[in-house]
C-alpha cells in the first residue's frame, strides 16, 4: 500500500498523531475534576477552587525539581526533609536579621533559603556523583539528617517567625495578584523557566541523555556527574522557592514540616509521566500530578463517602493505577 | 516478480515451517510484504539482504516476537499464531537477537536459566544449572565460566552465551540473526561448528549474515530480500558471493576496497606513549601519521576496545604522554580528545553509542552539541538541517526522520552513528568495528568514507575482527595480543595469516581476560 522509493523524503507523519500516553494525566485530572463536581456541588466554587490549586504549588514546585532528577536518572528522597531544614534555616535568618533589616529581612531570609536549598542539593549531587552511590541510598542518609536537623534546631518543638515579620510576609501564601494567588504564580514560573530548561537548553538534552544512558552519555562526551550534580542543585533550588511559599501559611517550622512529601512528589511525577528509570522528563505532567493528588484529598474531604484519614491510601492507589494505566498505553 | 524456487532433491521433505504471504506494517510504514517461505527440517537455510531490507523483521515475525499484519505460519503443515515468544519457543522456535539481550548483572548460568531455573524443593538448583551451563558453553566454543558475570564479558563472549542459551533446549528451528557480527575467526569457527551440528540433527537453522563467504560456506539455501520484498530463494551451490551480493542490491557492484595509499612519512597526528589502561592489564606505545590508516588486529580479548577506551579516558589510565594534532593532553576525557580532533566510535552502539528511545536528531547531534547549539539554547531548526544532511551524505535509510534510533534497522544505527561521530569535523578516527551488520553495498561505501578521510589529509585508526577487511583497509597494521603489540606489519607484509599468526601465541590461544 506505501510505496517505499524515495523513504528519506517520507513526510513526519508521525507528529499529527495524539500521543495519549503524554495526555494521560491532564485527562486523569479532567475526570477527578468532573467526578468532584458530581460529588460536591461546593467543589466547583472559585474559592475552592483556588484553595486547592494554592495548595497544591509547594508539592508542585518541587516536583519540577524532582523531573529534572529523576529524567537525569536520579532520585531525592530527601525533598521532604530538606523542605522543613531549609524552612528552619530561613526563619532563623529572618528572625536574626529584623533588628537591622526591618521587614528587608524578609527577602535576605529568602536569599539565604536559595542558598541554603541549592547547597543541599547540591551536597546530595556531590555525594551520588563523586561518591558514586546509589541516590536512593545516599538521599535517604541526608533525609534522616535534614529531619534530625531541624528537630535539633528547634529543639522537637517549633521554630516561630518573628511576630514584626508576619503581616509583611503573609501576602506571599495569602495574597494575590489580579485574583490569582501568589503560590500559583510562583508555580507557573518555575514551570516556564523548568520547561525552558529541559525542553530548550542543551542542559536540559544532557540531562535526558544522562538519564537514558549512562555509558553513552559518557562516550559522547557529556560531563554525566556535573549534569545530575546540577539536576539535584535545581532540586533544593525548588524546595527553596516552596519553603519561601509555605512559611507564612503556618509561620513556624517544625519537626513534621514537609513529612512524606518526598512520596507525594515522586508519585505527582510518576503520575505526570515521567519514567523513574530516566530518560524522560514531563514537567507540565508531574504539576498535573500534583494537581491530581490535592483535588482527590479536596474531593474525598468535601465528600462524606469516604473518610479522610484514607487519603494516603487513595494516592497510594494511584500511583499503582498509573503505572499500570501505562504499561497498557505502551504496549504495542 | 518471484523468482524460481529450484526443486531439489529433499524439497519432498514437509516444510518444518512455512511463511504464507507474511507482511508487515508499523503504522503507516510497510517494512516487509508478501513473504512465502518454506524452511525444511536440516537445512541451513540463509537470509540475505541490504540493510533494511526486512530480515530481521521477519525473523520476528517467525519467532513470535512480532505480529504479521497479514499472512500467517505454518509448522509442520498445521496453521500456527504465536502471541508471542513464550508460544513460539515452546513449539520449537528461537530467535538469537542481533543486539545482546542479556541481563548484565547476572551470571551465565543465571542468564541461561532466567525464567525457568531448576529447582530442587524450594530451591534454585545452582548446581545442577551450572553444570548444564558449562555443558553448552563448551558445545559453542564460548570461553566462558558458568559463574561469570556478564557485563564482565567481551561483547562477542556475551553474544556466544546468547547463542547458548537458545540451544539449552532441543529445538526444531533455530535464527541467528547476525550471529558472528561480533566474533572473530576462531569464535566463528566453533560457531560453524555448531550450525553443522544442529543441522545433522536435523534442526533448521535461519542464518542471517552480511558475510558473504560464511554463507557461501555455510548454507543450503539462501533467500534475498530486497526493500522488504521477497526477490527469491536459491540453493546455495548456485549462487557465488558476487550473485548474491548483485541480487541484494539490484545492481553491479564495484569494487569493494579502496586502493591503497602507501606509507605516509609526514608527521604523526596522534602520539601515544606508554598508555597503561586497567592498572597494566593493557600497555601500549603508537602513532598515527595523516594520510595513513592504521588497522589494529588481535583475537577478541586481546586488549584492543580497552586500549582506546583507556586513551579516551572513559577506563582508568595513566599516559607517559599523549599527544593529538600537537595539543598535549595531560587528562584524557572524551571531550578534550574531541576539541584536539579526536573522536572514537565505539563497537557496543546500543550500549554505548546511540540513545536507542531517543529520536534521530538528538543522537545525531549529541556529541557535537556545542556547534550545532553554540549559544545555551537549542537550536532545533539547525537541528534538523543537520539529520536531513547526516541522512543524505551517509546514506541512512530511514523512512520517516522522527523514528527513534532503534527503531533503524542494524547497518543504519551504524551509518547513524558514524554520522554523529563526523560532526565534530575530527581529524583522527578511531573506529571500532567499523562494518559490523553492514551490508556489502554500504561497507564498500564506508571504506570509500575511510578512503576519504585520510586522503584528505586526516588519519583513521579501524580495529576489526574481520581480517578481509583488516587487510583489505590498512597501510599499517599494529597486532594486539595479551594487552601488548607483538607486531607491526606493512605494505606487502599485511596477509591474513601474518595477522592470525601474530594474534594467536602458542602459549595462550585466549591472549586475554576471557579465562576468569
Ligand atoms: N518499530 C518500528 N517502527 C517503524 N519502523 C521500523 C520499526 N522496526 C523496524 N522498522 C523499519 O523496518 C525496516 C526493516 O528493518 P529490519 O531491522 O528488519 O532490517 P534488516 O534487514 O534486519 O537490516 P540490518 O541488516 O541493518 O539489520 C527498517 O527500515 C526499519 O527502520
Ligand atoms: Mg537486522
């Protein structure tokens, strides 16, 4: 039926064609959407609405990071931890810095968080590359010593931030710019600017490079140990931005700040499509994912069918369905 | 237009399995139509054609690990349908791939077993596969222990225990798809051996190879495929290797190796001295000159990969001092070898030299990344300028530019990657295996290639296991054997059995690593 003379020549057909593969989780998020608002009349109001999406952005944000680490064929267990740290280092700058600073303080604390972020990241990416360890492995070490961290800083109870500070930082959580709340605008910069690095820098094809294959990264001449350093700086440079996000919606950082998010990331990128082996990196998938596990907690709290606690199990559920949802879509 | 199937003396024999009007299609893209084939219990029967032409697809579609998109399978005069490799291995049918599918971290025996492991009680019966491992190992000539662990092995070692474990069970058909691209002389020797067997046993063998004269040597019958058409199927006796290469690529063909250059005297373009690689495991001095290309010989394991892995800085390595288009290289890596004007195109392109999920484009420009993008950005239109050149100025046959690169076949993976190689504009060569799975058309388009380059001025540096090619290519030969040049031969001195000679020891036929 196709005539096979002249094949170079061939039109790229392929590229009309849908990929549902890649579609799969906005079509997820579209169906929970609908069945919310079946369940919940409530669930469609615009104040909910915004409430979710806000709250979503920290896990969100963080998992732009995360893509960029698990596309270079890594993994960070430690976001979770590394959040609440980073939250504590920030709020004792602050606090140190009103005396001279005044509500200045504010931005210098966040300064020092994106410091403080990138180094931690940055500490986990030495670690892997130079070390040549497992990232499984060595960010479940520095998980276990952020956590220990912050509850020694805070002494097991809870880092405050200083009172003068609160009413200049609350807009950052609370606030909005022409009706849309802060935190979703922040989550839509680090979106574009991640986009923008994966999918239109050279970093962002050596990062996929890396990830698809070690050994032929490394013969083509990619520095694969300074691309995935990178990717785990970009990391803690997110949970960075989340930390600044998140302070003033509780104003104190404590022991439990960040608890299993680090799962909750990793499943909003998995369910986003990324693949956990590398080589692939979806960064509007993985905010979809984490738009999908918020709207189910919103959903199953608004509902009285199930009860709340269940939550986690509901998400676990989740990750599972995905993967098998995919290994269906991908079957040839 | 199908041509003649010539009556022989056993075509009364009933078919062990017959292809009926077999076809297939990916999408819209036709790859093979309308085979029919009959394969005859003890015959060796082989598949030849240019690359793309669609052998290993049916091979494929034989074997179950694909489905025809129409026509269907017989065995033993009874309509078969495999869902799939499980189902065709149960009746009787393997496949040995043309890439290594190994699980690299396992051990032989663990490999040879995966899937269906003795038991004993509850437990793995270790001893008993191990034995039964060593029992085939041997049957196939593979210099290999049971407890060995793959990724540890030479490619051509893996590529023998993968032979292996398709014969562990008795089998009624067995397909080799490029089955000796990766050995040298000696492992094809014991391969034939093999084949020679199974054939008395009266098993069928599918043998594919773009080496003409083991066909020659070899089968019974030969088919040749042609742009996923069926041209015919002949006996063997009838066809010489220049028919069979005319009727692979409908035309005549010139001739297959360039003329040679002659010794060049101008001064050296790479200078290697004392290069120690793996901790002494492999120690070497040489040059190479412009205008000359310098052929590195010796058995599989002899040390020659390693060398020049280890001069690339991708193994351990220690340097007296190494120096390329007169820039010192005080710590080799990839990337300051290719800023002097050096790359290396490595033998292992699915492990190590293509992104096989990735499309053409970002392999193609991968290495060469920081001229095609001189900025931080992507320059994706250049991009695709430089695929839709690569793909005409080496030939790639691809049939639509947004395929994957494993989605190519065998020989254009290779043409890929030495387009990818070519873009950063080198002017040393070093090529490892440079026609393994090429067809006869396009190796003679390669040497030409190589011809150009060093007449150009630039230099080559080609290992092969393929001693015709070795002799045929080289001004120089360097001979490898246990980790050291044992000699160097030139000009009228460059034969096949000088080569051979020099590459085995008496003392140690294995010359490497290959006996843990
Ligand atoms: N999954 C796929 N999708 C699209 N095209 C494919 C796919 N797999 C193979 N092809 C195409 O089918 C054609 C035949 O490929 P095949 O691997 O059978 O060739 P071959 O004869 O074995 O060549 P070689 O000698 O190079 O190994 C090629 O043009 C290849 O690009
Ligand atoms: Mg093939």
């Amino acid at each position: 039926m196709s005539s096979t003379a002249d094949i170079t020549a061939a039109p790229e057909k392929r590229r009309q064609g849908i990929r549902w593969g890649e579609l799969a989780p906005f079509i997820a998020l579209a169906v929970i959407v609908i069945l919310g608002a079946l369940i919940n009349s409530n669930f469609l109001s615009a104040n909910n609405l915004l409430n979710v999406v806000t709250r979503s952005a920290f896990i969100a944000i963080i998992a732009v990071g995360a893509t960029f680490v698990i596309a270079s064929g890594g993994l960070d267990l430690s976001v979770g931890s590394m959040m609440a740290f980073v939250t504590g280092i920030m709020i004792m700058s602050m606090n140190a810095m009103v005396p001279a600073l005044g509500n200045w303080a504010i931005l210098a604390g966040a300064g020092v968080a994106l410091v403080v972020g990138s180094l931690c990241g940055l500490l986990n990416g030495v670690i892997v590359t130079v070390g040549k360890i497992e990232p499984f492995i060595v960010t479940l070490g520095t998980m276990g010593i952020f956590r220990a961290f912050i509850t020694f800083l805070s002494d097991g109870g809870s880092i405050p931030i200083d009172r003068s500070l609160r009413e200049a930082y609350r807009p950052v959580y609370f606030g909005d710019f022409l009706g849309i709340p802060y935190p979703v605008l922040m989550t839509i910069v680090v979106i574009a600017v991640g986009s923008f690095l994966l999918y239109r820098t050279k970093y962002g094809r050596r990062v996929t490079a890396a990830g698809s294959s070690d050994d032929v990264a490394r013969f083509s001449g990619v520095h694969v140990g300074r691309v995935r350093t990178m990717a785990f700086v970009i990391q803690g440079f997110c949970v960075a931005v989340a930390a600044i996000c998140y302070v003033p919606r509780l104003g104190a950082a404590t022991p439990t700040t960040g608890q299993l998010w680090e799962l909750q990331v990793i499943t909003a990128v998995v369910i986003g499509g990324t693949l956990l082996r590398g080589g692939k990196g979806r960064i509007l998938g993985s905010v979809a994912g984490a738009l999908i596990l918020e709207v189910i907690a919103n959903v199953m709290v608004l509902s009285d069918m199930v009860s709340e606690y269940l939550v986690a199990a509901v998400q676990g559920a989740i990750i599972i369905i995905a993967m098998l949802a995919h290994r269906f879509t991908n079957a040839r | 237009m199908n041509a003649a199937v010539h009556a022989l003396a056993e075509t009364t024999a009933l078919p062990v399995l017959r292809a009926e009007g077999l076809a297939k299609a990916y999408g819209p893209i036709t790859v093979l139509k309308d085979v029919t084939l009959d394969i005859r219990p003890g015959e060796v029967h082989a598949i030849i054609g240019e690359n793309g032409a669609g052998k290993s697809t049916l091979m494929r579609l034989l074997s179950g690990h694909a489905r025809p998109t129409a026509g269907h399978l017989e065995m033993d005069g009874t309509r078969v349908d495999f869902a799939d490799s499980v189902q065709a291995e149960a009746a009787g049918v393997v496949l040995v791939h043309q890439e290594i599918l190994l699980a690299p971290d396992l051990t032989v025996a663990q490999n040879l077993f995966l899937g269906r492991e003795l038991t004993r009680g509850l437990m793995v019966d270790d001893r008993a596969m191990n034995r039964r491992t060593a029992e085939v190992l041997a049957r196939v000539g593979a210099n290999a222990h049971p407890a060995d662990i793959v990724s540890d092995m030479p490619l051509a070692q893996q590529q023998l225990i993968q032979i292996a474990r398709a014969l562990l069970d008795d089998r009624k058909v067995v397909i080799l798809d490029e089955p000796t691209a990766m050995l040298a002389n000696e492992e094809v020797e014991a391969l034939i051996g093999v084949v020679d067997t199974l054939r008395s046993q009266g098993v069928a063998v599918l043998y594919i190879s773009h080496r003409l004269e083991e066909v020659e040597q070899l089968a019974d019958r030969v088919t040749v495929l042609r742009d996923g058409e069926m041209i015919g199927t002949w006996p063997a006796s009838e066809l010489d290797q220049r028919q069979m290469a005319e009727l692979m690529v409908g035309r005549e063909l010139s001739m297959l190796y360039p003329p040679k250059r002659g010794l060049s005297s101008a001064a050296p373009l790479l200078v290697v001295k004392d290069l120690s690689v793996d901790h002494g495991k492999v120690e070497a001095s040489f040059e190479v000159r412009p205008g000359e290309v310098l052929g590195i010989g010796g058995m599989i394991g002899a040390g020659r990969t390693e060398l020049i892995e280890g001069l690339m800085g991708l193994r351990p390595s220690h340097a007296g001092s190494i120096q390329v288009n007169g820039t010192t290289i005080a710590r080799p890596s990839v990337e300051a070898m290719m800023h002097a004007g050096l790359v290396y195109l490595t033998e292992d392109r699915k492990g190590k030299g293509l992104l096989l999920r990735e499309r053409l484009a970002p392999n193609l420009t991968l290495q060469a990344l920081d001229s095609v993008s001189p900025g931080i950005m992507l320059d994706r239109a250049g991009e695709t300028r430089a695929l839709r050149e690569a793909v005409e100025e080496y030939d790639i046959r691809v049939r639509a530019l947004t395929l994957e690169a494993g989605q190519l076949s065998g020989g254009n993976q290779q043409k890929l990657l030495l387009a990818k190689v070519m873009m950063t504009d080198p002017s040393v060569v070093i090529i490892d295996e440079p026609t393994r799975g090429i067809d006869i058309g396009n190796k003679s388009e390669i040497y030409k290639f190589i011809d150009a380059l060093v007449q150009a001025g630039k230099a080559c540096v080609v290992i092969s296991s393929e001693l015709p090619e070795l002799v045929g290519l080289a001004d120089r030969v360097l001979v490898m054997r246990g980790g050291r040049f044992v000699a160097e031969l030139t000009g009228e001195e460059i034969t096949e059995q000088k080569v051979v000679y020099a590459a085995a020891s008496s003392r140690d036929r294995t010359g490497g690593r290959a006996i843990a």
